[in-house]
C-alpha cells in the first residue's frame, strides 16, 4: 500500500485550497485503485485512448482530468465522462469541446494553457493572447464549457529562480484576468505544479498541483 501512504502524505501536507490531481498516465489500473481506495479521486492522464480504457475499469466517481496535448478530432470521445480538461491552448480546440459537450447535454470544465516556460516544446497561448480572449469576450458563445482558471508548466530546469518567476508570470496573469470582470465567478483556479516543482508553484498562488511519479514511482 506504498501507493495510498504517498497519497496520504503528500494531501496531509497541502493548504487546504490546494487540489491534488494525481497524474496517473502510463500507470495500471490496479495503481489507481489502490489511490482511490485510500480516499483519493481526482485522477489525471494526457492519451485519450489510455484514458477510454481505464474509465469503465474503475469507479463512476471519479473525477477525471485531461492534462495532455488534446487533438481536436479525440475530444469527443472523452466529452461524455471527462470533468476537467487542463489543456486547452487555441480557440479552435475550445470550440470543439463546447459543440461535443453539447452533444452530451454537459457543460465540461475547462482551464486555458498558458506558455509560460522557455522550452519551445510546450503548448499554450501567449500571456498577451490569453488576456486578450477575456478582453474580447471570446468566450461568451461557447455555453457547454467553464472557463475555470489557467494551467502553465515550468521549465524543466534546476534553476529555481526561473521556475518561480515563470509561476509568477501566471499568478500575474490570473490575477490581471479576475480584474478585468471578464471572467465568471468559476474562474478560480490555477494549475500548476508538478512532482519536481509543486512547492515553489504553492508558494506562488497555486490552486492545484498535478503530480504523478512522486505517487506512483517512474512511468511503467
């Protein structure tokens, strides 16, 4: 029960705002049982077909979060059952889980990606692009999604300076948005933090952590 001790600690040790999103991708079924059963039920993964194959194996309470790299043509296979997604990083792609959760009769919760790290390998809207959306009101005709806060990752760096100011950037960000009266009152959370990198990312107004290996051990 290596697994539910982890999950245990590390929830013990949060501010109470924080939300722990346990990144479950690459990882058998049978781990995330043994998650659940400790009481845990937030669980993300970033490939739709891992996830289709999971969802019916494990509890309907579940909340599932999508974390990866989303392609438009996928959406609706997650859209009947998916509770969050995290990666949303163009109109396009928004539009598309709006129009496939419409077709559900849902309204699915979503955060916008923002690119805040140096690595070019990462996906996102610029801060500027991102502030713009809310300025714009471009969000006003998509009625089956929540526009529910900002996902960023940092660089993968030793440098703990530079992960911090890249947090930083976000919570600015954020905080800009919540100011302009753009956003609803469900714009309430900021993801980011993982396993390498969540304290500093508490430190710096995280609302939610997204944390895998530090649960589950090295990717299977």
């Amino acid at each position: 029960m290596e697994i539910a001790r982890k999950i245990s600690h590390l929830k013990a040790s949060l501010p109470s705002h924080v939300t722990l999103v346990a990144v479950s991708k690459f990882q058998p079924v049978e781990a995330l049982r043994q998650a659940y059963d400790a009481g845990h039920k937030i669980f993300g993964e970033n490939r739709v077909q891992e996830l289709t194959a999971k969802y019916p194996l494990l509890p309907a309470d579940i909340q599932w979060h999508f974390v990866g790299t989303l392609q438009t043509n996928k959406v609706k296979y997650i859209a009947p059952f998916i509770d969050t997604i995290q990666s949303i990083d163009s109109m396009r792609l928004l539009e598309e889980v709006d129009k496939q959760a419409a077709k559900c009769n849902r309204r699915i919760r979503v955060l916008l990606e923002v690119h805040i790290a140096e690595e070019t390998t990462k996906h996102g809207f610029s801060v500027d692009e991102c502030l713009h959306l809310f300025q714009e009101n471009q969000f006003d005709a998509c009625s089956h999604v929540i526009v529910a806060g900002l996902m960023g990752m940092a660089t993968f760096t030793d440098d703990t300076g530079q992960i911090q100011h890249e947090f930083q950037t976000l919570k600015r960000l954020f905080d800009a948005i919540k100011q302009t009266d753009k956003a609803s009152d469900s714009f309430t959370e900021l993801s980011m933090g993982m396993s390498d990198d969540y304290p500093i990312a508490i430190q710096n107004g995280s609302t939610m952590i997204r944390v895998g290996t530090m649960l589950f051990g090295a990717r299977k």
